[in-house]
C-alpha cells in the first residue's frame, strides 16, 4: 500500500473527529460506511499510527495518537476546506471572508464584538470567521497563514512574527457587585488570606501574574483554575471566589454584577495583534485592524 496522504483520507479523518463515529462521518461526507473505514485504515498505514479505537455497534473514539495527531493538523484539514472557496473568490476578483483568531478573553470580548459590528456596517457582504485558540498555538496559525488577523497577549515567541501593540494595561480582580472586597479601590494578596481564589492556567497570563508575586515574595495557591480566564469570571460570577485576570475578560459579561478592581502587585500586560514579518497586503484586514486597534483603546477598563 502506498504511504501517501490524500485529501480524501484526512476528510475521512476530519469527519470522524468531528462526528464521534463512521456512521455519522459517512453521513456528513455522503460516502458508505465501508468506504469511510478504508480511508481510515489507509491514513493509519500511511502514517504507522494507529487513530482510533473501532468497536462494532459502538461509537468510535480516538486514541492519544489521534488526538495528538489532530491537534497538530487542525489547521491545515481546515484550510483544505476553503481551497475551492478560495479559487472562486479569486475568479471572481473579490474577497468575503476574514478570519480572527484570538485567545477566548479576546475573542469574546465586547471589544473585539463592537469592531467586528462596526466592520460589517461597511462591509456587509464579508464573513467574519472568529477562531477561539490557545495563546501557545495561535503563533503557528499566524506563521503558517490559517488566519489573517491574530489577537493576543504580546509578545510573541516565533522568530518570524512580528508584534504590533494595541494597547497597555494591568491585570485586575473580577469579583460580584455585592462581594465585600468590592468596597476597596486595590486589592492586594493580603486581602485575599480568608477568601478563595481563582487563577487562570496553562497560560502566559498566569506565568506574568505567578512572576509579580514572586517579586515581592508572595506565594498564592489558587482555590481554583481554569485554562481560560474568561471561565475564570464566570466562576467568580458564580459567587466561587475572586478571579485574578485580564481586563478584557470581564466585558464578556454585560449583566453589571461582575466587577472589576486594580490589582497589586502590578502585572502589567500588552495586548495586540501578531503578523507575519511580511504580512500579505490587504485594505479590509488593515481597516478591520484600526477598528479593533480603536475599541480596545476606548474600552481600557475603568473599575467600579
């Protein structure tokens, strides 16, 4: 058999990912069953992995290998979607579709809805395609192209990127309206020894803010975490504690119960977007960049 990879074989791929089973891949992929497992077996000895566990009657479920391996190609199974929307918008001479992709603090944020609004008012005819991602893999869709606009906490790491600042601001406490620590104008970490706390993980928000405490040689063990700070304030919402977070985050939550306050000791942050050192040039991301560019300046956070 031979050990190339076809087209046909990640669709196969994608779609059982993305169905959970053969039966439901086929059905999206209008192809047999049969025909789906033959190009499931054909990818796995293409590739010496073994993708899925199959069980008669059963759904089919990855294995870590099949879920490593997905995560890894996502972008690109992705981007072989658009090739033939991509060719008929060039036959065509235009183009109606961006993607933004941002970490979920950014990408549901009131900023960054507000831009995509007044985007659109002007350019009715274009889809926005908003693209939640990991801060640690964001840099690879934007240095292999998958997106045109990128929205993150800067700087980057990736030698071929380039970082353009949006705007400098501090990270906050999220807490209830009705929460007592809500009375204060700072909070510190001596105001938190009897409450619970709730930190972002797995992410360089957490690294900037675990470096501030070192600095003035504090130690804070979170009660709770979450890998993205916007759950971090919907936990603080909730009434499960105080959540020590971005700005931005907060806005995602228009009700007036969540609230925000300075926090000390400084952690200071720099959020914008990332491109390639030598960005394709195009008027509507550049114009939907100055949008984005104006909103964040205009919604840098006021407490209370």
């Amino acid at each position: 058999m031979s050990d190339r990879i076809g087209l046909r074989q990640l669709r196969a791929f994608h779609a059982v990912m993305m169905t959970g089973s053969i039966g439901a891949a086929a059905e999206r992929l209008h192809l047999s069953q049969p025909a789906i497992s033959k190009q499931l077996t054909a990818l796995e000895h293409a590739l010496h992995l073994h993708l899925f566990h199959r069980r008669s009657g059963r759904e089919t479920t990855p294995t870590p290998d099949g879920i490593a391996y997905y995560r890894a190609i996502e972008s690109t199974i992705l981007a072989l979607e658009d090739l033939e929307p991509i060719a008929r918008n060039i036959r065509d001479g235009r183009r109606n579709r961006i993607r933004i992709a941002a970490t979920p603090p950014l990408i549901n944020s009131a900023p960054l809805m507000e831009a995509v609004a007044r985007f659109l008012e002007t350019n009715p005819d274009v889809q926005i395609s908003l693209e939640p991602r990991h801060r640690l893999d964001i840099e690879q869709w934007v240095v292999t192209r998958q997106i045109d606009i990128a929205l993150a906490l800067l700087p980057g790491n990736h030698p071929d990127l380039t970082s353009v600042p949006f705007v400098e601001t501090h990270a906050v406490v999220a807490l209830r309206r009705d929460h007592p620590l809500a009375e204060l104008t700072r909070i510190t970490p001596d105001d938190l020894i009897s409450e619970s706390v709730i930190l972002p993980s797995q992410q360089p928000l957490r690294v900037k803010i675990d470096a501030a405490l070192d600095a003035v040689n504090t130690i804070m063990r979170p009660t709770h975490e979450a890998t993205s700070a916007t759950t971090c304030c919907r936990m603080a919402l909730t009434g499960l504690g105080v959540a020590i977070c971005d700005p931005f985050s907060p806005t995602a939550f228009g009700s007036g119960d969540l609230v925000t306050r300075p926090w000390h000791p400084t952690v200071a942050l720099t959020y914008g977007v990332l491109v390639n050192h030598s960005p394709r040039s195009d008027d509507m991301s550049a114009e939907l960049m100055e949008l984005l560019r104006d909103r964040f300046v205009a919604a840098m956070p006021r407490t209370g």
